[in-house]
C-alpha cells in the first residue's frame, strides 16, 4: 500500500511540474521537452523494458511529423486527425520495420535500425518535392482544439503548451498502464531472460515487435507536435543526431524507470538551451555525460536522484555513527 | 551511357568500394571479437584523415603522414579500449555501443575545435598527380594507387587472419572467446589489439581519401551507416565477407550515382534491406 | 516396451557439426509415473530435453506427446501442448520477483483474449491465487515479494521448479532439480517431487543415485547419446552394462 501512496505521490508532482515548468523556461522550450519526453518515453519501452536497444527513432518521428504536417497542409485536416495520423503512420513504418529489424540478433537490430533511419534521411533530404529537402517543410499550420461544442485556437505559445502538456500527461497515463499491464511484465521479462519467456511461452518475436510498434505510434504522434510547434518540419527531424538525442534522453534518465525518460529530455533540452548559447561545441558535454553515465552511473539520473536520497536518509537516521568510527 | 562513363562510374566504385572494404573488414574484428558495434568508427576513420592532414602539414609528407596517422589512430584505439571499453565487459554489451557513441561525439566535437568546422582540400602526393592513360579515359593515378594500396592491405588483412598464428587467435577469439581464454589466451591483449587493429584500418581508410574527397568534420558521420551496411551483408565476424560486401556496395552505389544521382545514397540502404530479407546470415557469415 | 506413452520419442537424433550428441533416442513415458534418466556427464541428457522442448531441432527422428507430433515445434509453442521445463542451471528473470517469475508462466498459459492486456497484472486475483499456491507448494512463501536474484541457489531450483509447475503441464521436464543442492535441500526436493509425483507425469534427469532410486517408476540410462539400458530402478541397481558405464566414464 505504500507503493500506491509513493506512486501517486509521483503523479502529483509531475503534473505539479508540467504545470510550472513554464514559469521556469519559455513556454517554446517547455513544450519541446515533453514532446521528446514522449519519443523518449516511447524508446524506453522498448529499450529500458524490452531490451532493443534502436537507434533509429527519428525516423518515426520524422515520419510522423512529415505525415500530420502534410495531411494539415494539403488536405486541411483537422487537429486531431492530424495527431492520429502522425501515430498511424508511425506505427505502420514501425510495424514494417520492425518485422525486418527483429528477425536479426541483436547486434544486427541496433545496425539497422541505424540504417533504416539514414535511408530514409536520404529519402527525406533527396525528395524535396514531398520534403522540402533540407530547408524543411514550410507552412505547417496549427489548428484549432475542435471536440464537439469545444473550440480552442492554439495560437500562442502558452495555449499551445497547455495543450501539449495534456497529450503528454494522456499518454504518460497510457505508457505508465502499459507498463502495469501484462505486456509491460512481458516485455520485462524478455529483456530479463528472452530465452526462458519462451520457454514459459511467449513467442518473443511478437512481443518485440508489438512494443516496437506501440513505441512508433508514440514517437509519431510527438512528430506532428513538433512540427506544429514551429510550423515547419526541418529536415534534422528525422535525422540520426534526433535518433541519438532520445537515445541520449532514456540513457542519462535512467533505463527502465518511467520517469527516467522525463528527467532525460528535461535534462537534454535545458543543457542544450543554456550551454548551446555559451559554447557551440556543447555537444562535447554531452559526449563526456554519456561516457560517465555508461562507465560509473548505469542508472542515470534516476539512479543518482535515489543515491542522492538514500544518502541524505542515512545521515538523518544516524547522525553519531561518524563520531564513534573517528 | 557511354562506355567511358560507365569505366569511369565502375573505378570510382572500386575505388570507393575498397575503403568501405577496409572500414568494414576493421568495423567486422571488433564486432567480431569484441561483439560490440563501433559508433566511434566513423570518428576514427575522419581522425586518420586529420592526422595525415596534420602531419603532413608538419612537414612529415604524405607517406610519413600515412604512418603517423595509422599510429595515432591506433593509439587512441588501444587507449579506448584499455581506459573505457574494458571496464564494461561484464556489463550488457549495450552499454559498450553507447560508450562508442559517446566517444564519437567528443572526437567529432574535438575535431572541429581543433581544425575548424570548414573541410579542407588536400594534393596528393607529386608522385602520384596526374592521370593514367587507360585506353577509354584518363584515371587518376592516385585514386589507382588506392586501389592497389588498399587492395593489397584488404588481401594482407585477410591472409594474416586466415593464414598465420596470431590470426588463428584472433579467429578463436571471435568464434568462441571463453574457449579461447581456457586454451591460454591472452584475451585481453587480443582484444586490445584487435580493437586498436581496427581502428587503424579505419584511420588508414580516412587518410587515403583525403586527397580524393578532401577532409570534413562530417565525413565520419557519412561513412559509418555505409560500414554497417558493409557488415550487414557480409556477415557477422566474417571478414572476406566484408571485403566482397564493401566492393559490392561501393560499385553499387557509383553505378546508382551514375544513373540516377538523387537516389544513390538511399539506394544503399536498400540493397542492404534486399540483402537481409534474402540471405538473413549476410553474403558470408554463418549464422 | 508398453504402448503409447504420454511422450514418446522415436530414433531421436541430433548432430552438432561432427559430433553426434542424441543417438536414435527411442523412449516412451507413462502418464503419471516418474520416469528418470540417468547417465555419465555429457551422455546426450539435457540435449535430448533440448530436442523436446524445441530449443534445439533434431537432425532425426520424431516426438510425438498425447499422440500429437510435436517434433519441431519451436520452444514458445511446447508449454502450449502440455509440457513446461525446467534448467539445469537456473535460468529465471533474475531482477523480477518470485511471485511475477510464476505469474508470467501462469498467465502465459491462461486463456488470454485481448482485453486482459488492458488490465493491471496486479488485477488478476484468480491468477494471483494460482501463483501464490505454486509459491506455497515449493515452500518459497517468504520469498514471494523478493527479487529472483536475491535468492539462495537452493531457493533458486525450487523457483525453477515452481516457474515450470505454472506452465499448468501436463509432463515436467525436470533437469537436475537438486543440482548444487545440499542434504537437507536435496531431501526437501525429494520430498517434493513425491508430491508432484501422483499428479504430474515427470521426466526426470538426476545424477544423484538416492534421490533417483527412490523416487522413479522407470529409468533410462544413456551413454554417449544412446539408449543403453532401460528397466526398473532394481534392473538398473542391478546391472553390469549401467556400472561399466558409470566406472568407465567415471576414470
């Protein structure tokens, strides 16, 4: 029972912080960090959870972002649609993909999903027509909120973090009973042990390749915020520094942890904002911050925010032991 | 396309084909050995170019400019793999390919700072300007020397792992590394060596396109999905694999450019996905 | 050799390379007896469980369970027919707990539709009850809520076997239940599968003679991957062909 009470705990402060978080940064920079809060959201599962490790999350992104900016822009789809559809066609590439990239070991599923991501970087960048190419995708508009008698323009910045906040929080919900739920222990297990879930049953390929899907229709759908945010899909939205930032992001949070994801793309998009200003060969840092958290904290921040905790419980709990030993 | 076109495209694809060779074959030992993809491949592969650059603007020349760069890249191979990579290899083998990764940001972000974020372009050496009379056109003699060069360091590559005692071990080592280690072997100095030879072979691929394709901070970057395409379809730890894969894709991808320039670059990719779904093992892997 | 057993291989075989580890491996298992096999190391045991649940595929021969051929079938499909196994070395979720290794193996063999995926795993009290049973059978109760990996290795092979009991099987392929065990375990295992043995058809392998001796209905004896002796635990005490076997392997 404690564990509810700590985990709604948990909550509460995250939608404390979602609320306050632009009081801190811009509101510009505040919804871009639970737009990648969504991708990275989306990587954990089938990293942190699952085990496969892909580097090619952009792609999905990208494609997502691609599809909603262009069903908006040619067809004037509504908001909503638009949303669905960057998941859709994300969870599509992913469902295709993934039956290529999971078949392999997993030395071989890292490689290609590398792959794939560059190919269809080249795709994006090569057919201008579609893309833009390399100045990007202009023109993206962003339609009002329109659920039945509800009409909310989103035209400023606030307004449109407000509602980026809410998809995150819904989905947060939606990753955080996936990984409750039966697929969630599975994955779990096959990222344990994948020899012994079959053997207890489960046929592994499937699972993989549903939490791999799932994870595309997320990164999708933070796609088609993304290029609403700016109004423009540039082309390093499907390019594979994207693809290393989310990775990035899950690593430094903390694998495997729900809110590891969060503290991640926090973490990233604050670091890049405040250092990216001062020194432009910032992402050096981050090289150094990933080589350390490899090396010395697996956990990532996570890992450092409950040492940091424990730490701290131990000194109140025992504040004579330093005495007696010295 | 004329004939002259279509030799010119065809060289240009040895050419190239040979240094996605080399890069896979060092890109294959240590994913072979040391089971780990390295996404620091590609900086090291820009560093051998910028070390060349560097020596030879010392005044070392292009040959003694080759050596040094070779060395050095094999220096800081050894040095990753002694400083950082060992120490993550009780670990999930995950957490080595992010560590290579993070390795590539710092040496890519270095190199800009030290040299510029501009390339540069490079001569090559006197000896080797000008063009080679070949019947149908006029080649570069450089890029014939590459050819060769290459050629013969793949070949060499390959009889030293085939042929000789070291090369046996280090074949034991990627067939079976706990077997290896109970005959006796030093596993760990393999794998420093096998890593540090890898390096270099991708240092070496860097340096002798410098005066091909001249030198960016972005060049590794471009070549590192190729390498994997090159591992890809050669095969797990199979190193001719890599070598028949890598002249495959470097044709492959001038004959596209020659044909139909805006899709030469994806096309690679998906002759790597036609590769998997028809020979899943790759042209010479095993599995 | 009697009738249709509830397993029965036939001429089962499987190469590695050059070596040949499972040799025309005929036997047959009767419903609710246990049946144990026995053997020097590397006589062929666990690679012919291997060959059963689908881990492997024979280069020969056929196995067919409750008249069905199963031969083949992959690994993720065996616990679905009926037969759940258990490892020679213990190979658990190390970082989950006792309670959520069983469950996985309960819920894997309950009847999913869909929509129970929408649900909690924490929402499932019949499942719970089923798991929490199992748990209490093997005597890991205390346990229940720690990490697989926390275990004691005596803790860990009763996991093992309670992980395979959730498969809700009908055969147990049991390799070395109390391998690494001490005495007093070793007696407790023993113990259990006496119980297990009334309700469970189990295909044993063992190197402890005792526990075998005591405990099977049937034993086979293999040797280099081939069959050679078969008969009640008496037979086998008895005979010469098993001892030269055991002594010769044993120098």
């Amino acid at each position: 029972m404690a564990d509810r009470g700590r985990a709604l705990v948990r909550l509460v402060a995250l939608v404390a912080a979602v609320a306050v978080l632009p009081l801190f940064v811009r509101p510009v920079v505040a919804a871009e960090i639970w737009i990648f809060a969504i991708a990275a959201m989306a990587l954990n599962l089938i990293f942190g959870y699952t085990g496969m490790l892909s580097f090619g999350q952009a792609t999905f992104f990208g494609i997502g972002a691609y599809a909603g900016a262009l069903m908006m822009i040619h067809w004037q789809a509504p908001l909503l649609l638009a949303l669905a559809g960057g998941a859709v066609l994300g969870a599509l590439t992913a469902a295709v993909l993934g039956y290529l990239c999971i078949q392999r070991l997993g030395i071989y599923f890292i490689m290609l999903t590398f792959g794939f991501n560059q190919m269809f970087f080249f795709i994006a960048y090569k057919w201008t027509d579609l893309t833009g190419g390399e100045d990007g995708l202009p023109g993206v508009p962003r339609p009002p909120l329109a659920l039945g008698p509800l009409h909310l323009p989103l035209n400023t910045a606030t307004r449109y973090y407000l509602f980026v906040a809410v998809v995150f929080l819904l989905l947060f919900y939606a990753m955080k009973r996936i990984v409750d739920s039966p697929l969630g222990l599975i994955c779990r297990s096959i990222r344990e042990n994948p020899n012994r879930a079959a053997a207890i049953g489960y046929d592994v390929k499937l699972y993989k390749w549903i939490a791999f899907t799932i994870a595309g229709a997320f990164t999708g759908l933070a796609g088609v915020l993304y290029a609403m945010m700016y109004g423009i899909v540039p082309l390093e939205a499907i390019s594979w520094i994207t693809s290393g930032d989310i990775v990035f992001m899950v690593l430094i949070g903390g694998l495997g942890n729900l809110y590891g994801p969060l503290l991640g793309a926090a973490g990233l998009k604050w670091l890049s904002e405040a250092v990216s200003v001062v020194w432009q060969r910032w992402p050096l840092i981050l090289g150094v911050a990933l080589v350390l958290v490899v090396l010395y904290l697996r956990g990532g921040l996570v890992e450092a925010l409950a040492r940091l905790r424990e730490a701290l419980a131990r000194r109140r709990l025992r504040p004579r032991v330093r005495e007696e030993s010295a | 396309m004329s004939v002259s076109l279509l030799s010119w495209a065809v060289l240009n694809g040895l050419v190239t084909g040979v240094i996605y060779a080399l890069t896979g074959v060092g890109l294959s030992i240590i994913l072979g050995l040391l089971n780990i993809p390295n996404f620091a491949h590609g900086a090291l592969y820009a560093l051998g170019a910028y070390f060349l650059y560097a020596a030879a603007q010392a005044a070392l020349g292009f040959w003694g400019g080759l050596i040094a760069a070779a060395l050095g890249v094999a220096l800081l191979g050894m040095a990753i793999e002694y400083l950082g990579l060992r120490r993550l290899y009780g670990v999930h083998p995950d957490y080595a390919l992010l560590l290579t990764f993070g390795l590539s940001l710092i040496l890519t972000e270095a190199t800009i700072f030290v040299w510029g974020p501009t390339g540069f372009t490079f001569q090559p050496p006197l000896m080797l300007a000008g063009g080679v009379n070949l019947g149908v056109m006029v080649y570069p003699k450089y890029r014939l020397m590459i050819m060769l060069a290459t050629g013969l360091l793949v070949l060499g590559c390959w009889l030293f792992v085939e042929r000789t005692k070291y090369g046996a071990i280090i074949r034991a080592g990627i067939e079976d590394r706990d077997m290896a280690s109970a005959l006796g072997i030093n596993i760990r100095r393999v794998f420093t060596l096998g890593f540090a030879a890898g390096a270099a072979l991708a240092g070496i691929g860097g340096a002798l396109m410098l005066p091909v394709r001249g030198i960016a901070p972005t060049m590794g970057v471009e070549i590192m999905p190729v390498a994997f395409v090159v591992v890809v379809l050669g095969g797990l730890g199979s190193l001719p694999g890599a070598i028949v894969a890598g002249l495959l894709v470097g044709v492959f991808q001038s004959l596209m450019t020659a044909l139909w320039a805006p899709g030469a670059d994806a096309s690679v990719f998906a002759l790597m996905t036609l590769g998997i779904l028809l020979r899943p093992q790759g042209l010479l892997g095993q599995r | 050799m009697s009738g249709d057993g509830l397993l029965r291989t036939e001429g089962l075989t499987c190469d590695f390379g050059g070596l040949r580890a499972v040799d025309s491996m005929t036997l047959s298992v009767e419903p609710r007896t246990v049946h144990a096999l026995i053997g020097p190391n590397a006589a062929g045991k666990t690679t012919l469980f291997n060959l059963i649940s689908g881990e492997i595929p024979p280069t020969a021969g056929r196995v067919y369970f409750d008249g069905r051929d199963v031969t083949g079938l992959p690994s993720h499909r065996i616990p679905h027919v009926g037969i759940a196994r258990c490892f020679q070395r213990n190979n658990l979720f190390p970082k989950l707990t006792v309670r959520e290794n069983v469950w996985l193996a309960a819920f894997a063999r309950s009847r999913p539709g869909a929509l129970r995926f929408l649900r909690r795993v924490t929402e499932f009290p019949r499942l719970a009850a089923e798991a929490d049973a199992i748990i209490a059978e093997v005597g890991l109760e205390a346990k229940r809520g720690d990490r697989a990996e926390t275990l004691s290795h005596g803790q860990q092979r009763a996991l093992e076997v309670a992980v395979a009991l959730a498969g809700r099987p009908a055969l147990l392929l049991l390799d070395e239940p109390t391998q690494g065990l001490a005495p007093e375990a070793t007696r407790r295992m023993t113990e259990l599968l006496q119980r297990l043995a009334g309700r469970y058809t189990i295909l044993l392998i063992e190197h402890k003679m005792h526990v075998v001796m005591s405990i099977s209905d049937r034993i086979s004896v293999m040797h280099f991957g081939q069959l050679i002796a078969e008969g009640t635990p008496d037979e086998i005490r008895r005979s010469e062909l098993v001892q030269k076997a055991y002594l010769g392997a044993r120098r």
